[in-house]
C-alpha cells in the first residue's frame, strides 16, 4: 500500500498540541464562516423631547411595541430589527410636537417585507403621557403609565398593567392582559381570550373566540358588558356594592355564589338580579360556555 494512504503513519508526527491547534483553527473558521453568512441587524436609538402630560403617537406597519413609564422627561426610543438595512424596507420618521411625539414606521413603496422580518419599539417615556398606538401585525405592551390610552393591533397579543386612566383596546388576532387599571376599559378581541383583574371603572369586553376572566375593584358598581360567541365567562365581583346582574348563557348554565335578589324569570342559563339595592347593570352573555359569578 502507498504510504501516503496511511493515516497512521502520517499522524506519527503530530503532537497532541498540534492536534489542539488544529481543532482551534477549524472552529474558528466554522464560526467565521457562520457568522458571515449571518445577516446582521439594525439598532436605532433616539431621545426625543416630550415633557410630562404629553401624548406618544406611533402607527406602525408591523412590529411589537413596548412602553414603559418612568420618572424621568423625553421619550427614549429604541428600534430593533434584523434587517441588516431598515431604512431600504421602511420609512421609518421621528417627529417632535408640542406635547406630543410622532413615529411613523411604514413599508416603502415598490418594497416586500422579506421573511422572517422581526421589529420592535421599546419606548421609555414620562409616566403621566397618553399613548395611540396602532401596529399592524405584532404584541404591543405597555406598564406604569397615566393618561388616555389607545391600542390597536391588526395581530398580536395585548398587555397592560398598572396603569391609571380609561384603556381602549383592539386586536384582531390575539389574547388582552389588563392588570391594575385606574379607569375605564373597554377591549376587542376577534379571536382570543381575555383577561382583566384589578379594574375599577366601567367594563365594556368583548371576544368572538375565547374566555374571558374579569375581577374588579371592591366598590366598583360601574357596570358594564361582557361578552364572547365561543367561551365561557368568569367574573368575580364586590358583593357589598349596590349593581343590577343579567346573565345569560346560550350554549351553558350560569352559577352565581353572589347574594343576588333575583327578579323576572330564571332558568339554569338566565338569571337577572339585584345586588344590594341595585344600581348600573352589568350584562354577561356568551353562545358558547357556562357563566360563573362569584364574590372577591
């Protein structure tokens, strides 16, 4: 046999220090290599002028939007994406008003949103500013902010917590978290479960795929309604407060371990009554699952 075939002998030589660099040396090429055929992302930071009681305004063709309140005045704006060149796909534009910040973040004429494009706005603004927010395909999260709050995504899950002042919320394809709210809420879902806890003002919730939990403040007879065409409803409420309960399920029984006096007619999927000496109504209805009432 030609020796040059033997690998034995040809790794006679070879020491095992040799032997270390060389596996050193191909692991770095590897990694090298993988990394240069990685497409790299795109960072964009930007501290804005927006004093305390101001307004953010961003309307996005996609993305995730996160905003927190903090103690400090302006908006500290960070964009993410991997998209190597952002700019090339989106006309991305930061505006200063007075009061008030604009972003503006949306696909370029004649461009495509490449696949597996990622987004995202992490904003850090003074704690007492209202936000219109609208995305159209991504989560949007907001903590620790007063003011008028308006959310709107075309895909993504809603979250919000401890926050003081009346909360609209929309999306068309994902799940609502609302957690401590000093106000009035009212959410939208079209195909996703609902949850609010904490809330104490007026309730207006509404899903057309999905549960709904809701818990109230002790004393909050506001009223309301809640409402969802495929899934159960579970709601849990003061029973010292003065509300008037109508409650009817179309595809399940409703359950109540509340103190209610109970007028009109019931049957096992309809009940309406009075808590205390009654007052605003709260209406819960679904087509589709059991309702179950309960004290806090």
């Amino acid at each position: 046999m030609d020796p040059r075939f033997r690998g034995g002998d040809n790794l006679k030589g070879v020491t095992s220090m040799d032997r270390k660099h060389l596996l050193v040396l191909c692991t770095l090429g590897f990694l090298l290599s993988s990394a240069g055929g990685a497409q790299a992302g795109t960072r964009i930071e930007k501290n804005l002028k927006l004093e305390s009681g101001g307004t953010l305004y961003l309307d996005a063709g996609g993305g995730d939007i996160i905003v927190t309140g903090t103690s400090e005045a302006g908006a500290r704006v960070v964009v993410t994406t991997n998209l190597s060149d952002l700019e090339s796909t989106v006309d991305l534009r930061f505006d200063e008003e007075p009061h008030a910040v604009r972003i503006l973040a949306h696909r370029r004429s004649g461009a495509t949103w490449p696949s597996h494009f990622t987004l995202k706005f992490e904003i850090k603004v003074p704690r007492q500013t209202s936000l219109e927010l609208k995305t159209g395909g991504g989560d949007v999260r907001v903590a620790d902010l007063e003011g008028t709050f308006r959310l709107k995504t075309s895909g993504g899950d809603v979250e919000v917590s401890d926050a003081k002042g009346n909360l609209d919320g929309e999306t068309s394809g994902g799940d609502m978290r609302v957690r401590q709210l000093s106000g009035n809420l009212v959410l939208h879902t079209s195909g996703g479960d609902i949850r609010a806890e904490g809330i104490s003002g007026r309730v207006d919730v509404h899903t057309a795929g999905g549960d709904v939990e809701l818990s109230l403040l002790r004393g909050n007879a506001q009223g309301g309604e809640v409402e969802t065409s495929g899934g159960e409803i579970h709601v849990a409420l003061d029973p010292a407060v003065n509300l008037d309960l109508e409650a009817s399920a179309g595809g399940g029984d409703v359950h109540s371990d509340l103190p209610l006096t109970v007028t009109g007619k019931v049957s096992e999927s309809n009940v309406r009554g009075t808590l205390g000496k009654g007052g605003e109504l709260l209406r819960l209805h679904t087509t589709g699952g059991d309702i179950r009432v309960r004290p806090l």
